[in-house]
C-alpha cells in the first residue's frame, strides 16, 4: 500500500534565537576503525586503502588539475546505500550486535551513512537542491539512507560545477594521498584506481546511539609513539582569489559542508587546496576546524546545524516508532524552497526496500551465540 504525503512540523529555514546560541547534547564522535572498498566497489574487511594526506615540497607546484583524458569520460555518481556499513556489522561479529528480548539486535538507535546527517545539518542554508531519503526500522534500529531521485539536470551549472570540482579532487589525491603515507616515486600509483576507505563511527545524540560510515583521509600522527598511528583528515578544494560575493556563497556552501563532516567525524584539521582559474594548485594549508569555522561564523550557526538535525531525526523516530519490518520504507523528501519535509509510506517489500534479507537472517543466525544456553538438569 501507498499512501500519500503528509508534512512535518518542521521547518529547517525558521529557527529561534535558542537554535543559535545552545547547541544539542551530542557526544564527542568515537572511530571504529572502518574498511576498504576496491576501484570496483567491492567491499574488504581491512584498512589497507586508508589513504595518508602527504602535502608534496614547494618545488612541486603548482599542480595542474587539469586531465582531458578524464575528462572525456563521465564522471559516474555512486549510489549511497548501507549495503557496506551492514557488511562492517556482520564481519565485526559481536561489537554492534545485543541480545533484547529473546532475539538479536543491532546496537545503535540509527545506522546510515554520514552523508544522511551530512544532508541534515546542511538543510537550513540549503535553499536550493533538496534530497530524499528513505527510512526503515527493524527491531528497535532506524536504518537510513540517500534516495537517488534520478531528477538531476545534467547541464545545471551547479551540477556541472560538482562535478568538475569531484575530477579535480581526484586529480589532486593522485598528488599528495598515498597508502600507509609512503609516497609512491613519480606516481606509479596514479596509473591505477586506488579504491576508498570508509571509517565507522559513533556518537551518542540526547541518549540515542547513531551509528554510521564515512569516507576519510588520514594525516600521520608527529607524537604518534604517546597516541594513535594517525589523526583522521580531511582534503579540500577551492578558488585563490575570491570577491566578497564569491565568499559569502562559498562559506554557505562548500565550507559548511566541510565543517559538518569534520564535525561528524572528529576532524581536527583539513587541508586546503588553493587553485586558480586554470586549475592550477598554488599551495596546500593546514587548517585548523577551529578556525574554519571562525571565518565562517557570521555566515551560518553551528546550533542551527545540529539542533535541525536533532529535531529531525526526533521526527522520524515519532514517525517510525510503530514500524518493525526491514522491507518497509519510509520516504523523507526535502523541499530545500521550502525548508519542508514531508513523508509517504510504502509497506512491505517494494522497489525503495534497501535492508537485505542476508542482513536479517545473519540476526537470526546469531541468536544462539549471544543467548546464554541453559544448562540441562
């Protein structure tokens, strides 16, 4: 059954003053180590793609971003599902998984990609282009995940300029992120697809655990011998000189966006890639989140951010709250004109169901491992 679209009563373009100046009750991120996807995709239980950013000598520059033969090629947009983080619960055994109940349960309130709450955090200044997502909840877990709306005009010029900016990002990995921080002499490495590496995260929200993945770089750790091998990091990209039209939409746009996934993720510091015109790469700066986020501060509030995301999920989990089925999903479509959500409901199994069936059944097969046996008389 299909039912019809109801509204929220929310909208993530109203906020108070409280909205601004107190910020929600979130915990401090907690990284559990992440995994590897091939050029291909494939998902492998390891950390060997973990990529290092190592910013290369002066010397060096500038860097040319520019690549026609690449650039002939489109640029194919990966789906975002939970297909790989599900894969990290299974192969992590019993880290993420509880008993409750006579029956088996994945340990988190949320499980979905940081892109999910990426989208969230970004909804009050976003103005523009809204986002679907699609909701399911199976034994006391809201999964979440980005719905491809299929509707992108590929001759938009913010389109366009996405993906322009995804090529030259990629260019620019091929020039300072190398595996295990070891630079690769004249770019052997840059002839082939390096894959990605994808950490896991946690954080407590108002009580409620969220757990999700998401792409990362790392930078080595200079007092590595008193804490981890490496800090996590974050790789940028964007224009040297800039009017003061061009950074106000830059901080309300892509610096924003930097500092939510900073923020989500505990990112300290980011890299930053100064380019011209021509797609040349003059320097690389070492940023702290800190003062990123200074420079933006009159351009968007971090209490606006977070506490739309809050009020967000609070809706969905009201909304959900009755539903324990894994094929049965939710969508959750954003107005960015608007600042509204609204949401229909598909039942059962149907073309948006997302969590697989060897999902649910590696629950029930582990129901006899957690469960204490009872000893015969």
């Amino acid at each position: 059954m299909i039912s019809y679209y109801q509204t929220l009563n929310i909208n993530a373009h109203l906020w108070s003053e409280e909205d601004k100046h107190l910020f929600p009750t979130i915990s401090k991120p907690v990284s559990h180590g992440g995994f590897s996807l091939s050029p291909t995709g494939q998902f492998e239980r390891n950390i060997k793609r973990l990529g290092f950013i190592v910013v290369p000598p002066n010397n060096r520059f500038p860097l040319s971003l520019r690549d026609n033969e690449s650039a002939q090629n489109p640029v194919k947009i990966p789906k975002f599902l939970l297909d790989n983080i599900l894969l990290f619960i299974e192969s992590s055994r019993f880290s993420f998984l509880k008993p409750a109940n006579m029956r088996v349960e994945v340990n988190a309130h949320i499980v979905c990609t940081s892109e999910v709450l990426e989208l969230m955090m970004c909804a009050p200044y976003e103005n523009k282009t809204g986002w679907t997502l699609g909701v399911s909840r199976y034994r006391n877990t809201m999964y979440i995940c980005r719905v491809d709306s299929g509707q992108t005009d590929p001759f938009d010029q913010d389109n366009l300029r996405r993906i322009m900016q995804e090529r030259w990002l990629k260019k620019l990995h091929k020039y300072c992120v190398f595996e295990n921080g070891i630079v690769v002499p004249n770019n052997k490495q840059s002839s082939e697809e390096a894959g990605a590496f994808h950490g896991v995260f946690s954080f407590d929200l108002n009580g409620k655990r969220v757990l999700f993945d998401s792409p990362v770089l790392a930078e080595l750790n200079p007092n590595g011998f008193c804490g981890p091998a490496q800090n996590w990091a974050e790789l940028q990209l964007r224009l040297v000189h800039m009017n003061r039209l061009d950074w106000t939409a830059h901080n309300r746009t892509e610096a924003l966006k930097w500092w939510v996934k900073c923020f989500l993720l505990g990112i300290e510091n980011l890299y930053i890639a100064h380019r011209d015109d021509n797609a040349f790469v003059h320097n690389i700066q070492k940023t702290s989140v800190r003062d990123l986020w200074k420079d933006c501060e009159k351009d968007w509030s971090t209490g606006v951010c977070a506490n739309f995301m809050v009020r967000l999920l609070g809706c969905m989990s009201q909304v959900m709250a009755p539903i324990d089925c894994a094929s049965t999903v939710y969508l959750f479509e954003y107005d960015a004109t608007q600042g509204k959500v609204a949401y229909k409901a598909f039942q059962g199994r149907n073309q948006y169901t997302f969590v697989a069936d060897w999902f649910r059944m590696m629950l029930d097969e582990h129901q006899e491992d957690i469960f204490p046996k009872s000893d015969e008389p």
